[in-house]
C-alpha cells in the first residue's frame, strides 16, 4: 500500500483510539478534580502545550475549527489552573489509560516502534499543536501508555494537516465543519452558532481537503517500509477492534 492509502486507512482506528481515552469516564474525572469542565479540559488540554502565556485567539487559530469565543470560554476558564498543567494532566490520563486497556495487546512493542517511527519522521511546519505535544516529556508509564500517547501524537498530526487541507481547499473553519460527516451536530457541539452555510456545495471542497491530508500524513508513512505500514495498518485496526469489544489490560474498568 502507498503512504497515501495507508494514511486514509488508519485514519478510524487512530480516531476511534484517540476517542476511547478522551472521553472515558476516568479521565473526564480528573476535569472535574481540577474543577473544570470537559469543555475547558478539552480545549485547554489541547491548546496548554502552547504554554500558560499564549493568548486564547492564537489557540483558536492552532485549533482551528472551534468557534473563537467558544475556545476563549474553556481557555480562561482553566487559567485558575493553568492551561499547561491542565495539558499536562490530560496526557498524563491518556498514557494511564494506554496501560489500562492496551497493555496486554498482541503485538504492542511493535506497534510503539512504528508508531515512534512514524511520529519522529513528522515535519512539523504549520503543525503547531502537534510539535508542541510531541516536545512535551512524555508521561510515565509502560509500552500501554506509549502506544496510547504516541497514537495520539498521529491524531494530533492528521487533525493539523486536515486544518491546512482544508484552508488550502478554500473552506473557512466553519465550512470545514459543516463539509464534515457530523455536519451541523458538530458545529454546534464546536460553538459555531447558524444560519449555516448550505452542505451540498462544500463536499468536493471537502473530499478534495480529505485526499490532500492523506498526502500530507503520507509524507511521515513513507518513512516506513511497506511491510512495516502494512504491519501498522493491521496492529491499529486490532488495537481498535479490542477497545470495540471491551478488551482490557490488567487494572481496567
């Protein structure tokens, strides 16, 4: 398989793995232990490893698809913490439910060197997120919490190189939204307020914005042999299939 198509295929499994430990009920727990809402642990989890002095118009724009004014409500409102600890803790959660749920995983020390592999091989121009979360110290943990973690990074990476696909096509931020499967459910969930822009004339945008993203994360794939991406594909696919049927390593819940 080229890069391309394999950075098309692992597209859901990165996704539905990234999901699975961003919104479990434990680490929506430690929100609420710092005394925040998701909402600021989410925007201020992605956006802290900017650092606490960063102003919530330049996480916006790293973001880039969340309303402005949505991400200046979660932005200030974690100020009381500090938007670097509260980054900080919510990767701390990701790698404690990497060795929760991943750790027993056939194939896992493989699937960390590719992974690894693929996140050093990144070229992290107009990727401002993910440079800044891949040059944070990873949390503590075993081969579960690295998997979990550096999957994450690749999330981080697509969700960057899909926000310059989609500039590039000419869609605004809240056109890339709506352009999307989830449509007007996620613009809304996003803070973008209607009328919305109609859907039907944005979707070639869209597929075009999609084909050139795959281009893009290709580009960290191709340092890959393609046995090893055929390997990722299949080890990715198999990690996301285990958390779809409630798979657990030792300590899960």
């Amino acid at each position: 398989m080229t890069p391309e198509l394999v950075a098309a295929a692992i597209k859901g499994p990165v996704a539905e793995l990234d999901s699975a430990w961003s919104t479990s009920p434990k680490t929506l727990r430690r929100a609420r232990l710092l005394e925040l809402s998701g909402w600021a642990f989410y925007v201020a989890g992605r956006g802290g490893v900017l650092g606490d002095d960063t102003r919530a118009e330049t996480v916006a724009a790293a973001i880039g698809v969340i309303s402005p004014d949505a991400v200046r409500t979660g932005w200030d409102a974690a100020r009381k913490v500090g938007p670097a600890e509260v980054a900080a803790c919510r990767l701390a959660e990701c790698a404690r439910w990497g060795d929760e749920h991943l750790s027993t995983l056939p194939g896992l020390a493989e699937l960390v060197r590719l992974c690894q592999l693929v996140v050093d091989a990144v070229d992290g121009a107009g990727l401002a997120l993910f440079s800044a979360c891949r040059a944070t110290p990873a949390p503590d943990g075993g081969l579960g919490a690295a998997a979990a973690v550096l999957v994450h990074l690749m999330w981080e990476h697509r969700e960057g190189a899909h926000l310059l696909a989609t500039r590039a096509c000419g869609l605004s931020p809240v056109e890339a939204v709506i352009a999307g499967p989830d449509g007007e459910e996620e613009a809304l969930a996003f803070g973008w307020r209607p009328p919305f822009p109609p859907r039907m004339p944005l979707v070639r945008k869209h597929i075009y914005a999609e084909a050139l993203t795959d281009r893009i994360v290709g580009q960290a794939l191709s340092a890959l042999r393609p046995p090893d991406r055929a390997q990722l594909l299949t080890l990715l696919s198999r990690a996301a299939e285990s958390i779809r049927s409630g798979g657990r390593g030792p300590g899960g819940a």
